[in-house]
C-alpha cells in the first residue's frame, strides 16, 4: 500500500504569516498539531524541517490556512491576468499582515489610534518602496520593523492628539498587563513581544531590534524579570505567550482599506513632490537675485572722517589792495607772448 505524498511545506516566513492571518497563538497551532510551541517556534524560524505523521498534520493545517487566507481575499474578475499588479500584490499583503500588527502594534504603544496610524504610515512606506518590499524574503517583517519604528518615536508625546489618555481594556487582569508592559523600557518592551508575542526566535528578534544576540537575549531576561516581579502568575513563558495573544485579541483594533492607504501614500508622495518643486524653484530664484544684485568690483570703503586740529580755517579771498590792484594791471599790460616771457627786460 503506498503512501500519499505529504503535501508541501511554505517557507518558513509564510508558515508564521499563515498563523498571525488566522489569529492563532503558536500555543494553539501546537495543540491542534500535537506538538510543544518551541517545536512550533522552531519550524517557523527555520532551525527544524517538519517531518514524520506530525510534520505531515502540520503542513496539512499550513493549506487549510491557506485556503482561508486566500477565500478571505476578493475573487479577481474574469478579464483579470494571470500575474498580480502591484496594486493587487500590494492589496493582498496589506488584507494579510495589516489585522495582525495592528494588534500587535498595540501591545507595544498600549493606544488604539497610534498603533492603526503606525501600521497605515509603515505600508504607505512599503508602496512608495514596492519594488524593493516586493522582492525582501519577509515583506510582513519589513513592514512590521516600520510600524514599531514609528510608533515608538519620542516625537508622538508632543502631539495634542496623543496627550490624551485613551479608555484602558475592559477586563481588570488586561489592564494590570497593559500596564505592566508599557512601565517597560522600549527596547525591552519591543524585544518581548518580538519574542514571547509574535514568537520570532532570538537572531531573528535581535536582528529586527539592530542589536546583539546576547543583547536581545539580556533585553527578554530583564523584561521577563519585570513582568514575574509585579505579575508572578506570568512567569513561565509560555502562559505570558498566551496572555500577550488574549490581550491583543480582546481589543477591538480595525484596519483601514488597501485601497485607501495607498491613495494615502501616493497623495504624500505628490505633495512632497510639489514641496521639493517649490524649493528648488525658491532656491534658483534666490540665487538669481543674488548674481543680479551682487557688485562686479570690489569697491573700499569710506574710511569715516576724523577732525584735525591746529590747522586754521580756509578763509574767502576779501577786496584787493591798492598793491594788488597796480601788480594785477601790469600783468595785464604785458605781453602774453614774445621771448619776454621766457627772458626779462632789466627794468
């Protein structure tokens, strides 16, 4: 009796996305499969290939996942082309990653609006940079990096909207969570949910964070040692797995259109467009005055006057004497010409 082939296995990247799309913990993929989350966490980081009857159950739920991602996106038309637009492509991966980092941008931030926006500016930056997003071997990890980039920039606390406290989680026990989180430091915040959250292994969390190994792993100490110390019924790993994933899931966190955030990238890319435009324009401008009115020589300048004492005043010539008027007739008398003017007469 010959065995059917087992089906095939997505790469590793896409077996995470597959999970994160269906809003499943790594816990509760591994129950459904009958393995531990570390195996889990191992097959979606790469480090072990699924084999055996449980390799073959894993890689079996990997296509029903599949096809409820895929029955989840719109039917192209009949006229549609076998390859995907960019737009289509675009769309596709924003219906995919855009609910889950959604939530997960909310752990890190601990605010509805911010985590929505951060997600929606980090996939505006992923169309303006598609052709280079499209060919990065974890398109979701590109874009996940950028939301917690933004979202955790210092500049959002001088922002009005921001300054006001949003309405905390329903549930007691989320709220005393949420809480303990954001007393973390960013980075060790980051790291933990990196690692305990979205379940990515350690060089993998190290090299989003752009730390170390052993930095990363000294950050997820520290920041487990923070949550045991005031919630001590967090402190095996893989129940704050599970806390961080109900926390997240309880939250009712919403995701603009595709169509709408790349409308919304292409209109920032239109204005930046005119704002260079009009600076360039500005500059050649004033650099044109600048050669119109600027001197061809140089010109010294005016040394500023300075009074001079001892010296007595110019004074107006006054009426001649009697003297000056017999010498000026006899200069007139004379000849203007002749030798006489060169040698004179004895008198």
């Amino acid at each position: 009796m010959k065995r059917s082939p087992a089906p095939p296995l997505p790469p590793p990247p896409v077996r995470r996305q597959l999970r994160e799309a269906a809003a499943l913990t790594q816990d509760q993929l591994a129950a459904r499969v009958g393995v531990t989350r570390e195996t889990v966490g191992a097959w979606e980081s790469g480090r072990e290939t699924p084999r055996g009857r449980r390799g073959t159950a894993y890689a079996k739920l990997l296509g029903v996942l599949a096809d409820e991602a895929a029955a989840r996106r719109p039917e192209p038309g009949p006229a549609a082309p076998p390859a995907l637009t960019p737009a289509q492509a675009f769309d596709a991966l924003y219906e995919f990653g855009a609910p889950a980092l959604v939530r997960q941008t909310y752990l890190l931030t601990g605010r509805r609006e911010l985590a929505r926006e951060s997600v929606e500016r980090a996939f505006q930056r992923a169309w303006e940079l598609w052709p280079e997003v499209a060919r990065d071997r974890d398109p979701v990890g590109w874009v996940r990096a950028t939301a917690h980039e933004y979202a955790l920039s210092p500049w959002h606390r001088f922002r009005r909207r921001h300054r006001q406290p949003e309405p905390p989680p329903a549930d007691p026990g989320d709220r005393t969570l949420l809480n303990v989180l954001l007393r973390l430091p960013p980075p060790h915040r980051r790291t933990l949910l990196l690692y305990d959250g979205v379940g990515l292994g350690l060089p993998e969390t190290a090299a989003e964070t752009e730390a170390s190994t052993p930095a990363a792993a000294g950050r997820l100490l520290r920041a487990r040692e923070a949550v045991a110390d005031r919630l001590p019924e967090l402190g095996d790993p893989q129940v704050l797995h599970r806390r961080l994933a109900e926390l997240a899931s309880t939250e009712r966190l919403r995701a603009s259109r595709p169509q709408t955030v790349r409308a919304g990238s292409e209109r920032r890319a239109r204005l930046w467009t005119r704002a260079a435009i009009a600076f360039t324009a500005a500059l050649i401008g004033t650099t044109a005055l600048t050669l119109r009115t600027a001197p061809t020589h140089y010109e010294p300048p005016v040394p500023p006057g300075q009074a001079i004492h001892g010296v007595p005043p110019r004074v107006a010539p006054g009426a001649l004497s009697d003297e000056e008027l017999r010498l000026r007739q006899k200069l007139r008398d004379q000849l203007q010409d002749g030798p006489e003017r060169l040698v004179p007469r004895p008198g």
